[in-house]
C-alpha cells in the first residue's frame, strides 16, 4: 500500500512524464506541481517508489520514470476523465458519424476521428466481416519514442498486422468499458512495449463491432478512455 504522499509524487510525476517523455526530477515536480514536500522528501519517496517497482531511474539520467506497475497504479486510481469536456467541434463530429448510413464510411470515419483526438494508432472494425479501418500512423510516429529504431521497427510491423491479432483473442475478453493493457500486460506479444486501449463499440449498425488504440506506453489513458467514453455516448444518443 502506499502512502498518501507517495500517491501525490507518483500522481505528479506520471502526469509530466506523459506530458514530457523526459525523466522527472524531484525538484522539478516539487516546483511545477507545487506539492507541499521539500524536494529533499520527494527524492526520498521517489527512492521508495523506485525500490517498490513504480518507477525506474534510466542510468543516463537523474530523474525517474514509471514502470509498467507504475502506469497499472495511475490507472486504476485516477478514474477516467469522463467529465473531461470536449469540444464543441468535436462533439457535433462525434455526433455527426451516427448519422452516416453507410458502415464502411462509418468505420473509416470514426478510426480518423478518433485518431485526431487521442494522436495515436487506431483500427477499427466488424468483427463479423473483413471490414477494418486504421488511421493515426502520422499522429503516432511523431511520438520521441519512435525515434527508437528497433521499437519503430516492431511497430510497424505490429501495425500491419495488428487486425488479425486483435480479432484472434477479442472474443475472449469482457467489456464493461474500455479496458486498457500497459507493456507486459498486453496478450499481442508484439505490442507488448506499447499501450493499448480497446473497446467493444455499439455503432448504428447491428453487428459487433470494436476500436482499438494503440501508441507508446507513455499515452495520456486519462484522456483516451475520455475519448472513446465519449464517443460511445454521443453514438447512443
């Protein structure tokens, strides 16, 4: 169990580490977050979280970040964003694609949008029918970490098959919601130095039907899981 002033720490730091893709430094946190610890008593905490498995130290550098524990914690304390408010804009688009009558257009449409507003991969589908759409390759290459050679590599390879990975083992899952897989956690093995957000989706048309997004373990979940909440509810009115 952790402490609440280590949830704090924690919470701050994942939240720039997301925003940043840079190690995070006690005194940064201490000042842009204005937690009311010394930087002294961050460093100390930081050195807990760290030997409890949130966080790592790259040995490049003096500043942290999270591990795959670290993410699963953020997630399952910090509720998704559903208050989050979206932009006018983008609600009348989120409400304008549960107009389109025609599936396909409806699919390809709707992997684009969504692309746009979280700026990562996104594959959509008809799991009864060989009708998949994906889009974000742009968004989500612009991500730091893709400067990687060898994880550029494996994600587009992973990319270009990721359809049939998803529909080999999406039957198997329960959804109550988005459901979101960090690193090691995800079942497609290439995916597993990514994040992965997916979700059964009821669209318009009656047929099973699902989005998947997929970008660094780094992505804002927060935000995303607000996104496709969104989303399904501007389908559903």
């Amino acid at each position: 169990m952790l402490t609440e002033r280590q949830k704090t720490i924690l919470d701050a730091l994942i939240r720039e580490y997301v925003a940043t893709a840079e190690p995070v430094a006690s005194e940064y946190i201490v000042r842009k977050y204005r937690l009311p610890f010394s930087p002294a008593t961050v460093r100390n905490e930081l050195v807990a979280l760290d030997e409890a498995g949130f966080l790592v130290q790259p040995h490049t550098s003096a500043g942290r970040v999270p591990t795959d524990k670290g993410y699963r914690f953020f997630i399952n304390h910090r509720e998704a964003r559903s208050g989050e408010s979206m932009p006018n804009r983008e609600q009348r688009a989120m409400r304008e694609l549960s107009r389109l009558s025609d599936p396909g257009e409806f699919m390809k449409q709707s992997s684009r949008l969504i692309a746009h507003l979280t700026r990562n991969f996104v594959v959509t589908g008809f799991l009864d029918e060989e009708l998949v759409y994906k889009s974000g390759i742009s968004e989500v290459l612009r991500e730091p970490e893709f400067s990687d050679f060898e994880l550029l590599r494996e994600f587009s390879t992973l990319m270009e098959k990721i359809e049939d990975e998803i529909t080999r083992w999406f039957g198997a899952l329960e959804f109550d919601g988005p459901r979101a897989f960090i690193g090691a956690e995800n079942p497609i093995r290439r995916a597993r130095h990514c994040g992965m957000i997916i979700s059964s989706l009821e669209t318009p048309f009656a047929r099973e039907s699902m989005i998947a997004l997929v970008g660094p373990k780094r992505m804002d979940y927060g935000h995303n899981l607000a996104v496709l909440t969104h989303f399904q509810e501007a389908l559903m009115r």
